[in-house]
C-alpha cells in the first residue's frame, strides 16, 4: 500500500529547495528501498510515494514534484498511461523517469513517446540513480546517442508508413532553419558541447537554440525532442529526411 505524502508542499523563497521526487512502484519494499535512497542526498527530498499510476498522478497534482520516478508495469493505473496523463497539454508538470527490469522494451518505448524524460534499470546503482535525478530535473536528456538510435530505429519498426522521401511536416515550419539544424543533431544523440563544435558555435549558443526549439514545439525536453524530429520526418533510420 502506497504511504501517500510525506512532505508538504515546497517553502516559498527557499535560496536553493531540493529536488522534490515521488516514487511510484506497486511494491512497497522497491518503492521504501528506492525512496530512502534518494533521501540521502541533501539535494532531494522525496515527498510521496505511490502504489499505482492513479495514485502518482493525483499526488503529483497536490504535491507538484520536480521528478517522479515510475514503474511501468502497476495494477489499475500503469505507468505508461499515468505518464500520459501528467505529460498531455502540461508542459510544467513533473519530469518523469521510468523503471524497467528490461533495457528498452516496449513498454518503455511507449511511455517515451507518452511524455516520460528517460529511463532506468531497477539494478540501477545509487550514483547513476542520483545522476539521473539531477540531469532531468535540470530538463537535460537522459538518452546516451546510442539508445537514442534504437529508440528512433524501433519508431521505424512501429511507424513504418514515414520515409525520407516524405520530407518534414508542416510542424516545423515554426522553426528557423539553425533551430531546425540544432533539432536534427539533438535527434542523432549530440551533446550541447558535440553540437557547438559541428556549428563552430558557441555551446551557450547552442543552449539557446535549444530551449527555443522546446519552446515553440510545446516540448517538455531533449527525450521529447528526439521524439518530435522523428515524428515530423526531419530524422529517418538512415539518415535525415
């Protein structure tokens, strides 16, 4: 059974508050192992926990958490449909991590392209777990480029009516042609600093064609991003469009 909140909500005007995380597993000895956990580090603070999807989406809606780390395969609720509701048309809500016994399944890749910022291995050791936290809260990607190419490779295997010869869509219309070049090497997996070095730019300049690129498609972050440029035919297995 889930232990529900355990904090309140986050004190206003603290200088540098924590990153506030929910926990949802419908085991309780995964969910308390996982929790307490994260709550060795000074800069988390792990203020609920959920038994089910239903359960992390209505405590994410009254506890508003930074990251909540969530387990795919939950009785009622799953996690992939719990990310979809915290993700659809709520580009503030939380970042979400999911857990997996398998190394991209289909469940994983589902709950990706529902919204989720990345995933983890329930074997996961405790720093990669701490990094993880840290990299998407602060909206970063969690995709290493080579699970970024099987995730759009298995995109392919699902959607196999998107060929190059399709071009982009309409959707990045909104998009400057460097914004659009910036969204493609995201999509192949490249780092800010990879990306300034094949601009011959600078990385906070790359940083800024970023976040203008999440901002005018809606996109929560980098995970989304890869998503978005395969979806809108500018990356094809292969190559681009």
């Amino acid at each position: 059974m889930g232990t529900g909140p355990v904090a309140g909500p986050p004190a206003q005007g603290s200088a540098e508050a924590p990153v506030r995380i929910v926990v949802a597993d419908d085991h309780q000895v995964v969910r308390a192992g996982f929790a307490a956990l994260l709550d060795t580090q000074p800069d988390f603070a792990v203020v609920g926990t959920a038994r089910d999807g239903a359960e992390a989406v209505r405590l994410s809606h009254e506890l508003q958490p930074d990251v909540l780390l969530m387990d795919v395969r939950m009785p009622g609720t799953d996690g992939i449909e719990a990310t979809r509701q915290l993700t659809e048309g709520q580009p503030g809500g939380p970042r979400i991590l999911i857990l997996t016994t398998f190394d991209l399944d289909d469940y994983v890749y589902d709950a990706l392209c529902a919204g989720a910022s990345g995933f983890l291995l329930k074997d996961v050791t405790a720093e990669r777990l701490f990094e993880a936290v840290r990299v998407v809260a602060a909206g970063e990607a969690l995709l290493a480029p080579a699970v970024t190419g099987r995730l759009i490779s298995e995109f392919a295997r699902l959607r196999p009516g998107r060929t190059a010869s399709a071009g982009p869509d309409a959707t990045l219309a909104v998009l400057t042609p460097r914004e659009t070049e910036v969204l493609s090497l995201v999509a192949e997996g490249l780092s800010n600093q990879q990306i300034a070095v094949r601009l011959v730019v600078t990385e906070e300049t790359v940083k800024t064609h970023v976040s203008r690129v999440l901002r005018k498609l809606g996109l929560r972050d980098r995970t989304q991003a890869v998503i978005a440029a395969y979806e809108s035919g500018l990356v094809v297995p292969g190559g681009r469009a």
